[in-house]
C-alpha cells in the first residue's frame, strides 16, 4: 500500500512543575495551533494527532504515548509520514564520564535534554531529567525499524544559548532553563532502555546532519528560541510560510531558507538530517486531487478547453476556476475564473472572465458552480434542545441575493419550509449532526434515519446536495436504455465461482451481511457499440462516493459490443467486492457510468474508500481528446438493501 498518511504526537508546555523552571506563555497555544493546522490544511484525522500539553506531558506519558501512538500502532504503516513536535524548554547537562563516542575520561561535555512537565523535579528513583538526545535518538531507532524513516521532528526551544545573553527581561520569553538540581548519574538512570549500548557523537547533540530522521529546529546550539505575542517565533512564521507556499514541492531546505528570508535577523531557523533535500513529510499529505481536471488555453481564441462535459454534470452557465497545479494540502489559490459557454459529452469550452490575465496553456480547472437548475432543498427540524442550534444556523445559511456562500461544493441550495418538498431532513441533538434524508430514488419508500458525527452541519449538508446531484444525474435520452444488463452475484468465497442467481431485479438487490460474503458485478453489452464502464459505491449513510471499477484508457473498450464484463472474481481491475462483518450500512448504491470513449471519472468521488471495499485499482490521470466521432453516454443505477444475517452474525 501506497503510504498516504500523516500521524502527530505534538507537546507543548507552559506551566512547569517545578519552582526553578520559568513557566512560558504560548507553548500551548502553539502546540493546538499545529493540531490545527494538521487537521484543517493537511486533512489529518483527529485519530491521528496525539496532543498532550502541561501536565499530560511529563517523561513517562510523552515516552508511553511515544509507544503506544506511534510504535506499536498498528494502523500506521512503512513509509507514512511521522511528526513530532515539541514547544517548550530545553536544557543542557553535564554529561557523564564515558557518555560519549570516543569520550576522554576526564572530559565529560554537555547533554542536550527536552524538559518535559516534571523536568528537575524529584521520582521515586531520583531527579527527572528529561528526555535526552541520546535517548531521543534511540527512541527514532526504535520507530523507524518498524514505520519507516519517514520522521520529521520540530523543536521550538533552544538548549545551550549564550546564558550572558538571557537576562531578567528576556528570560520569560526565552524556550530555555537551567537544570539546577538533576545530576549526570539521573541522565544515566533516565536512558531510554535501547539507548544504553548507543553512545552518542559529543559535538552533535540533537544536531546530526547524518540522522535518517529530518529536524527543524528554532535555533542552533548557542542560539536563543523566543516566543511572543503570537508564540513562539519559529512556530508562527512556519505556519504564516506554510499557508502561502507550494508545499507540494519545498523542500526541508527550501522551506527554512524562506523562513531566513522572511525573519532570519531575529532568530536563525536550521534544519538538520540526511534527508532535508526532500519535500516535506515527502510528499505524503501533497497526491493529486481528482476535483481538479487537466485544461488547456487557447491563446488566439482565449477559450478554454477542459475534460469535463454533460457526464460529469456540467451544464452551460457552469462556473470553473483555473489553478496551476492540482495537489491537495499545499496553497493553490484561483489564477482566473470562467464560464462554461458550450458543453459536449465529455468536455466543454468555457471563456474566461476577464480577458487581460495571463494564462498558461496548460493548467488545473476546478468546478466553483454546477450551477444546477433545481437547487437542492433542506429543512432544518426544530425540538426544543436544538432551537438555539438551528436558528445560529439558518441565520448561517446563504440569501438568494448573497454572493458568498458557506457552501464548497458549488451546487445550488435552498432552504425550504415545506418538509414535503425537501430532499434533505436535518435536525440537530448535542454534538452530532441527525439527519432523516429521503429515499431519493425510491420516495415511496420511508426515510432512513442517519447520525453524522465530526462534521458541522452546514459540512454535512454540502456532502448531501453534492452527493445527490451526482447519484440522480442522467442522460435524458437515455440511449443505452435496455441495452446494458447488470447482475449481483454470490461469490464462493475459496473457487470464487458464481453461487444461484443475480440479486438484482428491476434496479433494486437485497444483501445480506455476513462475514467473507463475496460478490461478483456483471455487465452484459447488448448494444452495437464498445463500452468504457465506471462503477461507483455510494453510500448515502455518510455522504461518500468512490469510484470501484475504473477500466484503463489505454487499452481497447473492456465492455465490447455484445459482450459481457465481470467486475469481481479477481480479475486486474476488477477486485472482488465483500459485505464486511461490521458493517451497519442498511441502503447503499451502485451507480453505474457507461462511455463510448474513455473519460476521467475521479471529479465525482467523496471521501475516502469504503471499508466494504477490499482494494482499487489505481490508473494514471492523463489528458483525454476527443476524437472527432459522436460521443455516447448514459447511466444505470441499483439499489443496495443491506439485511442481517439470519443466525445473528452480522
């Protein structure tokens, strides 16, 4: 698997235990703004961010937490990406006679040591004192023989600046403090337990530029790390630099010789390790975002030509903004904006707003506005525990006249007053989202309830209307209409060889949930023309659409005239479908796309890959032309009910 993830373990400390320490301001702060930034810019899951601030964060739980969030967790695999970050105090110590490589007996140097809460404080087996570079360095080793060496660590603190320099005035803003009562035998009796065989090199300290691990650092050795008003000074111009750069391709390197530029007078930034040529997190958060579609420029008819046309939704009056590159999580704000004016099957020609702005011949398009003609409709339920809630929220909710709407996915929406009317139920209990949707594809039958947690609600209802316009999109003409036959079909889980008859009939399929229940999907072509398939899962439980079967657009049709496709049984391109044990979806889609020519299908998806799903086959993005003969496209859609098993296992 392809790593594509991001887990945090972020310290920050303030308020010290002991009365020698000098407590700071802002490391707190600090540390939740970097969860923040995570969670907000780099799609990090909650899950995977561990924060642990003042007392949390004495040795033993930054070091248990070390283990249990990163080491022993088993759902980060080889290759994600790793960050460690630290705001707080650092220190220096004498360091023990033989502490070093190749160390004088008489010589004994200095031990960079991170000051947790309980740092200089008394234990049940001596003074705290700290977490050492050593120990750190064993600790790194420890996490990249089983995760991989894909580490970063940020440190805003500094440990051994120049003391005559740090005065009364400046001693409260300064990320440092002398350790006044722990000795060099509590450094011995604090290693980390695979740090007692490793000595350390005495002139690098948490410095190595050979580690395999990167370190950005506030400061070099003899250097001071301040905070102020805005926090500490490393951690603020990092995320003012972080929300205007191009991520997806700076460098370690690159990042901290902008942060120089910018602010290098007042502290020197440094950054440390074998691999500081690399992106950052190498490149993990920064893989291609399927809303952004490859386009290119006519510069003598300043029209633009874009990979999107009536089978992804857009209609004339469609508005597409244009951008240079197409990574997610790195700043990639709008160049220019346009209108769609002509719209084929798969592409459409759009002319851009304002005629005297530069555009490259090749760039990225993003639908703004679908600018569908039915808006989707919500009504906001009230009880009595959620009238406050709901009135914030519909004075939230955009105007007919406002030109700013809260809304990102572009679809028209509008608030009803009639629940008959509404495509969308919501009401409001506590923390969660509930909502009552209606059966969009079947209105005669009842609505299903769903709680959404995690998301506001204005989130939610953007996910729905998105979500709804893509699942009841087709072609009015219908041509294919009758002419591609879909089928369900029970797997034996060992021969994987089709068991009794196909579970769909009349566009609907009853499943049941149970453990290594497999199935196969089959597509019968009956038309006289050659077929490009995709097939999407969508779950309207939690608004997420994924794109299951995608054929590849360089070889020739995979559904050919009178001929048949089966997606399952195991065959490249078509992985085997499953019921997952757990699984509490009751109503679920199959929402199938058919093409006469190949076309990039990603814009629709939402969210990540449903867990019912063992695998998808990844296909190169690439820049698709038409060919100049008459384009044909149509859809097909089934209904998934989902029961339980009848013995109880489910």
């Amino acid at each position: 698997m392809t790593a594509s993830r991001i887990f945090a373990l972020l310290i920050g400390i303030d308020s010290y235990k002991s009365g020698n320490v000098w407590n700071l301001h802002s490391c707190v702060e600090d540390a939740k703004k970097m969860k923040r930034w995570l969670a907000n810019e780099l799609n990090v899951p909650k899950d995977h961010i561990c924060l642990l601030l003042d007392h949390h964060a004495t040795k033993n739980k930054i070091e248990d937490s070390f283990m249990a969030h990163l080491v022993n967790n088993p759902s980060i695999e080889p290759g994600d990406s790793i960050f460690l970050y630290f705001a707080g105090h650092g220190s220096c110590m004498p360091a023990p006679v033989g502490w070093f490589l190749g160390q004088e007996e008489k010589k004994k140097g200095t031990v960079e040591v991170l000051c947790p809460y309980d740092h200089d404080t008394k234990s049940h087996h001596g003074r705290v004192s700290g977490i050492s570079d050593r120990s750190l360095y064993a600790m790194l080793d420890d996490l990249a023989s089983v995760k991989g060496d894909n580490i970063t660590l940020f440190f805003d603190c500094c440990f051994s600046p120049n003391q005559n320099s740090v005065n009364d005035r400046d001693r409260s803003i300064t990320r440092w403090t002398k350790t006044t009562k722990a000795t060099s035998e509590d450094l011995y009796r604090d290693l980390w337990v695979g740090a007692r065989g490793k000595l350390q090199n005495s002139s690098y300290g948490f410095f190595n530029p050979l580690s395999v691990h990167t370190l950005l650092a506030a400061c070099p050795p003899g250097h001071k790390a301040v905070e102020g008003k805005d926090g500490g000074r490393f951690t603020s111009c990092f995320l003012e630099a972080a929300s205007h750069m191009p991520l997806y391709r700076t460098t370690y390197t690159a990042l901290i010789d902008y942060l120089l530029e910018i602010d290098g007078e007042s502290q020197r930034f440094v950054c440390f390790g074998s691999q500081k040529g690399k992106v950052l997190f190498n490149q993990v958060p920064f893989t291609p975002d399927s809303l952004f579609t490859p386009t290119t420029f006519d510069k003598v008819s300043k029209l633009l030509k874009v990979n999107l046309g009536t089978i992804h939704g857009v209609v004339e009056g469609s508005e597409i903004s244009l951008h240079l590159h197409n990574y997610r999580c790195s700043f990639n704000p709008p160049i220019a904006l346009s209108v769609v004016s002509e719209v084929n099957p798969t592409s459409c020609v759009a002319r851009i707003k304002l005629q005297n702005i530069d555009i490259p011949e090749l760039c990225w398009a993003k639908v703004i506005q679908w600018n569908n003609r039915r808006p989707f409709c919500v009504y906001f339920k009230s009880t009595l525990l959620s009238l406050l809630r709901i009135f914030k929220l519909k004075k939230s909710f955009p105007k007919e006249q406002d030109s700013v709407t809260p809304f990102k996915s572009g679809v028209s929406i509008s608030r009803v007053t009639n629940p008959n009317t509404a495509d969308l139920l919501l009401s409001l209990r506590q923390r969660c989202s509930v909502l009552a949707q209606k059966n969009a594809v079947y209105p005669e039958k009842d609505r299903h309830f769903v709680e959404i947690e995690d998301k506001s609600p204005l989130a939610v209802i953007d996910d729905a209307a998105r979500f709804n316009l893509h699942l009841l999109r087709h072609n009015v003409d219908n041509p294919l209409r009758d002419l591609v036959e879909m089928e369900i079909s029970r797997l034996d889980p060992i021969s994987w060889s089709k068991v009794g008859h196909s579970y769909l009939l009349n566009g609907r399929a009853t499943l049941i949930h149970q453990n290594g229940a497999v199935y196969d999907i089959a597509l019968h072509n009956k038309s006289k023309i050659d077929i490009w398939p995709y097939l999407f899962y969508m779950d309207p439980n939690c608004y997420r659409s994924t794109l299951i079967y995608k054929p590849d657009s360089y070889q020739c049709a995979p559904l050919p005239r009178d001929g048949s496709l089966s997606i399952g049984a195991g065959r490249f391109g078509a992985e085997a479908l499953s019921s997952a044990g757990k699984n509490n979806v009751n109503l679920a889609y199959l929402k199938l796309f058919l093409s006469s020519v190949p076309v990039e299908m990603e814009l629709l998806e939402q969210d990540p890959l449903p867990y019912w799903i063992d695998q998808k086959t990844q296909v190169a993005r690439n820049i698709l032309t038409d060919s100049g003969r008459e384009i044909i496209w149509d859809t097909a859609l089934a209904s998934l009910t989902f029961l339980r098993h009848p013995d109880g296992n489910s």
